[in-house]
C-alpha cells in the first residue's frame, strides 16, 4: 500500500464498517459535515461577514476531505495497536 492509498485512501471507513458500530459511523459523519461548515463559517467571518466563492467551498471541501481522510485512516489503521 503506497503513502497516498495508506493515509488519505478508504481503508480507514472500511475497517470502522466491519469492526465499529452503526453510532461511530454517523459520528465520524457529522463530524466531517461540522467541520467543514466551521471552516467556511471561520473564512466568512475573517472576511468581515462576505460570503465565501464556490472556488473556495471547493478547495475548502478538498482539504478538509484530505484531512479527514487521514484522521479516520490514523484511528482505524495506522495507530498503534
């Protein structure tokens, strides 16, 4: 499994769909979805109340996803065990 696949690719959901539970799913979920709210709603208040561009929703969105990715992947395969 190459650096890329290992932190940033689905091994990590996978591993949380056999081995965790129906209520750690939807928590990882929610969290993704307020995380990425609380990014563009920090963006748009450092901007003195402008709204964001779509250009930055989706590089916003690419990042964070990446990020998440690999907090999901660090917890469900690549921690210590």
């Amino acid at each position: 499994m190459g650096f890329v696949q290992k932190w940033f690719g689905f091994n990590g959901w996978k591993e949380l769909s056999t081995r965790g539970s129906i209520l750690a799913t939807v928590a990882y979920r929610v969290f993704f979805v307020v995380g990425l709210a609380a990014a563009i709603i920090v963006y748009s208040y450092a901007l003195g109340g402008e709204d964001p561009s779509l250009g930055y929703i989706t590089v916003v969105g690419v990042l964070w996803f990446l990020v998440f990715q690999s907090i999901v992947n660090l917890v469900f395969v690549n921690g210590s065990r």
